[in-house]
C-alpha cells in the first residue's frame, strides 16, 4: 500500500476520521513552509494538502488567492516545492516524514513544466497525489497516463452540484481519496451547513472504493467535529492560512499553527457515530 493507503488503514483501525491540513506552498517563503509542514505533523495532521500558487487560482476564495500571490512574489515555483517535499522525505522518522503530501493546483505550471516531467519529479520527490481541480474528467487520463506508472494519484473531485450519473462514472475511477466539496463558490467564503451535506457525503460513501474527504467551509474544532461524523476525513483551509497571513515573521506563527491543528483534532476525536459508518 502507498502512504495515503496506510493512513486510512491506521485511521479505520483507530475508529476515528483524519485531519487534512491545506497551506501554500511557499507563503510566507519555502523554508517556512517547511517548518510548517513538521509542526502541521506534529500537532496532528494526518495528510498534508500543499497548495501550489498560481497567479489566477479560480478555485480559491481570497484568502488562498491572496497567500497564493505572496507565494508567487517571494519566489515559489514548482521545482522549489517539489525541492521542499524532498527535505521534507530526507527529515527522520520520528519527524513523521512518512505523512503523505498532495499537491493540489491547477493545470498550466504542470502543463508549463511538462506532465511527464512533473510526474517523474514528483515521484522522486515523494508526492502522494495530485489534485488539480480545474482538470475536467474527461481530459484526467492524459494526466493520470504519466502519473500512475509513479504510483502518484490524481484525486478526484465531487460537488454537490455533481449529477448522480456523473458522479458514479468519478467515483469508479477514484484512487487515494475522494475530495467532497461541501458548498458551491470557491473557498473559505461560506459557512459550511453540515446537516445539509451529510446525507449527500453518506450516500458518496456507501458506493466508493475509497475514502471521501470533505472540504470547503471547515474552520473551528465544532466544524470539525460535526464533519468528521460522517466523512473519512476533514480538509481545512481558508483558516490555517489565515493564520499564517496574520503571524507569519513573527515567533507566534508555528505555535499558534501547533494550537489551531490541536484543535482540530480534538474536535475530530470528539466526533460521534463515525464508527457506525465504518
């Protein structure tokens, strides 16, 4: 089993969702986010989702917009995350190094690098996934061509707009995790409505062969908590990276992270009836 197979494995044995972290790549700068990424781990992340900035990220709310812009004028470029995800692999055991790392963008710096490129590096680099949402299924197999021989997943999305049809023809082909966004529009700009989504998440769950993570409006421990009720795990964003925009260069910036993941997880440890769906 691959790294995010081994998580959700651990995960089930534990009776408990995972925790997903998102940050981007690169903000304030690349070694911050480094030392972010092994506080991310030691205060509890189970994946980590590693945004990496693109100058129109349409998908984003402006926030993520905002840190991804502060990335891209300090430097960040896509071999210099992939470089970082390497120093990260190269740290010790203990460091939790064997935490798997998805790089969620969009398609033109792949496109840009060269797909077959990417995919190697990545590999070497040791990503896990990669989740580049503006990528329609249709077109997901000139990708998925150069990234399976590497063993790297392309994840796979789900809205609730996604018809039923459509939405099982995504699930047959999903690899690692499925990625459910909770709420229409783009990140962080909506409170998430958990008793609206939930029978939606359950029904995504009974049919897919793999776990469903939700994201999109996950911001407080209490939010946490109500989704890991019946999702396989949690992706919270918009907020972590607020927290870096407000203490970034200051000595506050690691520990307020470290709290915020404490949170979070256990706000996730206090989820009920989860196991019931295991």
């Amino acid at each position: 089993m691959g790294r995010i197979e081994t998580t959700f494995d651990k995960l089930r044995q534990q009776g408990r969702a995972g925790l997903i972290p998102f940050i981007t790549a690169g903000d304030p700068d690349i070694d911050t986010t480094l030392e972010i990424m092994h506080a991310l781990v030691e205060a509890g992340a189970d994946i980590i989702e590693l945004g990496t900035p693109f100058s129109d990220p349409a998908a984003d709310g402006p926030t993520i917009q905002a840190a991804s812009q502060r990335a891209l004028n300090a430097g960040a470029t896509l071999d210099k995350i992939l470089d970082m995800v390497e120093r990260f692999r190269q740290g010790s055991a203990d460091q939790g190094t064997d935490t798997p790392v998805v790089l969620m963008g969009y398609y033109n710096p792949v496109f840009v690098y060269g797909v077959e490129r990417f995919a190697a590096r990545a590999a070497q680099a040791g990503v896990d996934a990669v989740l580049l949402v503006d990528v329609p299924f249709e077109h997901q197999s000139e990708i998925r061509k150069y990234l399976d021989p590497h063993s790297i997943h392309a994840i796979t999305l789900i809205a609730p707009t996604t018809p039923e049809a459509r939405a099982a023809q995504l699930l047959n082909s999903a690899k690692g995790f499925v990625y459910y966004v909770s709420i229409t529009g783009v990140t962080g700009t909506t409170a998430i409505d958990t008793g609206s989504i939930a029978q939606m998440v359950n029904r995504v769950r009974e049919v897919s062969l793999v776990p469903v993570a939700v994201g999109f409006g996950v911001t407080t421990a209490a939010d946490a908590r109500q989704v890991a009720s019946f999702a396989d795990a949690v992706v919270v964003g918009s907020a972590l990276v607020k927290i870096i925009q407000d203490y970034a260069g200051t000595p506050e910036l690691l520990p307020r992270i470290s709290a915020f993941i404490k949170e979070l997880r256990q706000g996730i440890l206090q989820a009920e009836n989860y196991k019931d769906h295991i």
